[in-house]
C-alpha cells in the first residue's frame, strides 16, 4: 500500500519492503511447516533445553570478571626471623624487578603488616599508566612480575589484584580455604600434604598457607616432679619469665620532683637471646626461696607457629592461591575442595570456604532462588492478565530455551558466567517473555473478538506481530553490542551481560517464534478434552509408564 503526501511524493510502508516482505514470506512458510510437524518442533525444544547441562559443564562460573584496573599490588612474606631491616631490603629488591617492567607509573611500598604478620610481611603497590597508553594489559604485567620475582629466594610472593575491600578476616586471594580442627600438629600433617597438591593445580598461583612453624622460640619444659619437690608452682615460674622477658609488667614507681614514673624490669637483650642466661632465673617457691630456672625446667631452642588462627573456637588453617589470567574461580573452588576430600580429614575435622569463595557459593544459591521467584511471580501476573492458569505456561515455556543460548554466547566468546551474567539471563527473561506475549495475546483477540479458527488466527496473530518483535529485538541487540564489545575502564565486567542479552536473544529468536505457536496449540488441544476423559488419558499414560518401568 502507498501513501501520497501533500506534494504527491509516495512513500513505501515497511511492509511493502522487499526485505521485509521475503522475511515474512519465508517465516510463515515454516511456521506452517512447523505447525504441520509439532512433534519434531517440541523434540528440538527438549534437546535445547537439556543441551544446557553439558553447555553448563563446558563454561566456567566466577564471581566478578576481574578487569584492568590499571593496579596491583605484590603481597611480600619473609622468612621467619627476619627483621624489619631485614624485610625492608627485600622489598627494595621487589621494587628493583617491578621497575623493570613497562608502563609503570608509581610504586607504593608498605614494611609491617597491622593484620598480624607483623615485621616480616609487606606489599609493593604498583600504579600502572592507562589502559589506553598501554599495550599490555595489566594481567600480562602481573604474570610478566611474577615470573620475574621468582629470582628472589626465600621469599613468599603473591601477585594480586587490589581488593576493593580490605579485611584482616582473609587475605585479598580468590581462593581462601579454612581447614579447622582441634589438634594444630595434626592441622600442621594436613597442611603440608594440601599444600604439596594445591601447588600441582594448573590453574592455581602463589599457593600459601597461614600455618608456619618456622619462628625461632626458646622453649621451656618445666620438669612437674622436681619442681613439685621443691615447691616451685609452674604459673610462679610463668610470671618469672613474664617479668623477666615482656618488661610490660610494672615493679614499682618513682618520684621525681612532681613526675611519676613507672619501673619496668628486663634482662637485657644479649640475654633473652642465650638460653644459658635465661636457665640461670631466679623463680620463688612456696616457702619464700629461690630456684634457678634449669634446675626445674629445659631451656632449649625450637621453632613454632608464627601465630595460631581460630574459627568457631577450633585451631584453623588458611590455603590461599591467585588464579591464572581468565582462569575460572568455580573451577579452581572444584579442584581445591577435590584435593581436601582427597587428603582424609580425620573425624573433628572440616573445612569451609571463606572470603570470595563463600561469596561465590552464596551468590549461587541466591541466583537460583532468584530465577525460581521470577518463573513464579511471571505466572502470577500473566495468570491474573490473561485469566487463564494455561495461557502463562505458554508464554513462560520460551524461558527455559534462552538460557542455553544466552551460554552459548558466553562460550563462543570466551566468557565466564559470572554475578552480571546471571543478571544477564534475568532481564534475557523479560526481552522473551515479551515477544511470547505479544504472540499469545494477539491470537487470543482474534480468536474471540475475530472469530478466527486456530489455525488461521496463529498464522495471522504471527504475521501481524513479526514486525514489533523484529523491530524491538534488533534495537535491543543494536543497543547492547557496545556493552558486549566496549573496551575500558570496568568493560570486562560488564561485558558479560551485553554478550548473553546479545547472544541469546539473536540465537533463541527464531525457536521462539515457532516454538511457541507450537505450545499454544498442544495446550489448546488439552483444553478442548473433557476432564474425565483427560484424568483417564493421564492414568492409561502413566499406567504404561510404570509399566514399561517394571518390565511388566
């Protein structure tokens, strides 16, 4: 049809496009075929949906796509012993080998850790140049540092990201695993064989554990039967040491002028490191005497653990490890918890998940009952707008065909499925549900309001809508293709929801179109039989069911 305007000039609807037309032509050719062949349409369904398990399988999960933030830091573990000097001139080093790479704009370097590990602990920030004045990315830099790190002996190295949050509860690691139990030499068994096997892992880097017997101590064993015989108390013995060693304990004070001052007493520092001198200590006994310590105790040196964690009041060991660039953290969270089950935990004995890994299993869980309570709430609303419990589970059955499509789209392109994924799926609902809508609603109209038989009304209900969906599915596809292919700052965690709204909606388009049409005929036949006569159809196909289940 065309339309002349005041100056006589003509113009073309977009129906009378030839592009368009042949669209049309060739889309109610094979809804009719479709319609024909409802059997083979409702199998290819079945296969999409459950080709979503081994799809599933095939696509890493993760917590958030990690993305060039132009920064990292190096997390630096000296041997225990060290001193600050002695930590400070290895992180000098560090700085030597980072300065060494591109595109470094500044350095930050901390000595001291305020979260417990104390003077041989630090980190090195390192400030890149922009991601556009570069030509490495910053994962590339961080695998280029910790390669070049490696010549540093003694030294624990851990390449990371910077946390946006900075806690003391578990270290800035995407891999954080706590293995608890009540006894720390056995905790100390199992924390070696973890260790050895969690190295082995591919995908696992800068592997560490908090447990560490390597701090230089002087033990004392207090021999319980002479100092029993000598009337020594084993706490008198422990307040001796305290006084002598801590010189946190106050003896007395003294006035001068209008100044008081506290009186602390130590040995001095030459002697607090010579087991000789601490064995010559005077302890008290009961009767008012004093003994020398080595005439009670052992006063030998040992090593022991730097410090001693604890969860839920049971002894805790921490596992951390960074992950290979683009490496997957459900995939490293798998492997970890595969080795731990591997190593036999003795009875008393568990472990847990911390930091972004219980993130990672909440955010799972949560996302599941997020997609059950829209399937839910969708009826719901559908049901009240169509007044039908049956017309909603049309329209609802395109749902379950987007999302192996949309992981599709994540696996062609490389891409975890990730929290923004998943939100991705969630408004992917909403763009299908919508044409199913449109297909559903029309049919319905003319049918009632037309007259129009089934056939006839599908056909022309699907003609008439072919337009509206196509337009609102290609501006939909057009307006998400720079989230999907942007580059910058924070486009890599972005990017996963454009990839599944773009690829899901291009590759489930035409499934719906036909599949749906396709239902709603099937469901409209079930409505036509008599309910007796459905529940006996119901009873005689699961009567044969179970039959053919028992062989009978």
């Amino acid at each position: 049809m065309k339309k002349k305007d005041s100056e006589g000039e003509s113009h073309h609807s977009s129906k009378d496009l030839k592009f368009y037309h042949w669209i049309e032509t060739h889309y109610i050719r094979v809804l009719e075929w479709s319609l024909g062949h409802r059997k083979t349409v409702i199998a290819v369904c079945v296969l999409t949906f459950l080709s979503m398990i081994p799809l599933g399988m095939l696509i890493g999960k993760d917590f958030i796509t990690n993305d060039d933030q132009n920064e990292f830091e190096v997390a630096v573990k000296t041997a225990e012993g060290t001193s600050l000097e002695g930590t400070e001139a290895i992180l000098r080093e560090v700085e030597d080998h980072i300065r060494q790479l591109p595109h470094i704009q500044h350095l930050l370097t901390t000595a001291g850790s305020a979260a417990g590990g104390g003077v041989t602990t630090g980190s090195v920030y390192v400030r890149l140049t922009e991601h556009e004045q570069r030509e490495e990315t910053q994962f590339e830099l961080m695998d280029r540092a910790r390669a070049s790190l490696q010549e540093i002996p003694g030294v624990i190295l851990s390449v990371q990201n910077v946390g946006a949050i900075s806690t003391s509860a578990w270290r800035n690691t995407p891999v954080n695993v706590g293995v608890r139990g009540p006894d720390l030499a056995e905790l100390s068994r199992l924390s070696g064989k973890i260790l050895e096997s969690m190295k082995k892992i591919p995908i696992l880097r800068d592997v560490d554990t908090s447990l560490n017997y390597g701090n230089p101590e002087v033990h004392i064993t207090v021999n319980r039967e002479k100092a029993a015989d000598l009337g020594v108390d084993v706490t008198s013995i422990a307040e001796t040491m305290r006084l002598m060693l801590s010189g946190e304990t106050e003896i007395t004070k003294f006035k001068d002028g209008d100044e008081l001052y506290e009186v602390l007493m130590r040995v001095r520092p030459e002697q607090r490191k010579n087991p000789e001198s601490l064995g010559s200590l005077m302890a008290p006994t009961a009767a008012g005497r004093l003994v020398r310590l080595d005439n009670v105790a052992t006063v030998v040196r040992g090593t022991g653990p730097v410090q001693i964690d604890r969860y839920n009041r049971q002894r805790q060991v921490t596992f951390n490890a960074n992950l290979e660039t683009g490496a997957p953290l459900g995939q490293a969270l798998q492997d970890t918890e595969k080795i731990i089950q591997e190593a036999g935990l003795p009875v008393g004995y568990d472990y847990v998940f911390i930091g972004f890994g219980k993130i990672f299993q909440d955010l799972i869980g949560n996302f599941l009952v997020a997609f059950v309570l829209a399937f839910v709430f969708m009826y719901m609303v559908l049901a009240a707008q169509f007044e039908s419990f049956v017309h909603p589970i049309t329209i609802l059955a395109s749902l379950p065909l987007a999302v192996p499509f949309a992981l599709i789209a994540l696996f062609f392109t490389g891409q975890s499925l990730s929290m923004f994924g998943a939100i991705g799926i969630l408004l992917l609902f909403g763009i299908v549900k919508k044409n199913s809508i449109l297909q559903i609603d029309f049919t319905n109209r003319l049918r009632r309001e037309h007259g129009y038989d089934r056939h006839t009304a599908i056909i022309e209900a699907n003609r008439a809508r072919l337009r509206p969906i196509l337009m609102t599915t290609l501006s939909i596809i057009v307006a998400m293709i720079p989230t999907a292919l942007g580059t910058g700052a924070g486009a890599s965690t972005r990017a996963p929801i454009g990839v599944v709204i773009v690829g899901g909606q291009t590759l489930c388009f035409l499934l719906t179109l036909l599949a749906i049409p396709v239902v709603y005929t099937i469901f409209d036949d079930m409505a036509q039989i008599p309910v007796r006569e459905r529940a006996k159809t119901w009873k005689l196909a699961l009567g044969r069911s179970f039959s053919g289940f028992f062989g009978m």
